[in-house]
C-alpha cells in the first residue's frame, strides 16, 4: 500500500589471504584462481599489484 519493500541487510566480512610458496608460477595460478572464484561469486575483489619476492639476507662472518 504505497510502502517500498525494504532489502534486508548483509553483513560483509573482510578477508585477507596470505600465501607463501617458492614456486611463484604456482603461487600466481592459485592467486588467479581464487581472484576468478571470487568475481564469478560478484564478489568485490581487490587484486594484488604483484607478487611480493622476500630477500634473502645472508649472514657475514663477523669475525672476518
């Protein structure tokens, strides 16, 4: 009667991955999979730039 039906609300959660691999083509497969599962779902995605590399650091001997 002249009322506008109202959507119920839903709740969002925020999820952040970390993965950690030495194989970084397979890092990046997995990365693009769930990054493709997410949007099919419309869900909103936040890419990565790139795929951050660790530094290896090396220890000196000291004593040298």
């Amino acid at each position: 009667t002249g009322k506008t039906p109202v959507e119920p609300e839903v709740a969002t959660h925020g999820i952040r991955i970390t993965l950690t691999s030495r194989n970084v083509k397979s890092l990046k497969k997995v990365c693009a999979d769930l990054i493709r599962g997410a949007k099919e779902k419309n869900l909103k995605v936040k890419e990565p730039d790139t795929v951050k590399l660790g530094m290896m650091v090396y220890a000196s001997n000291p004593s040298t």
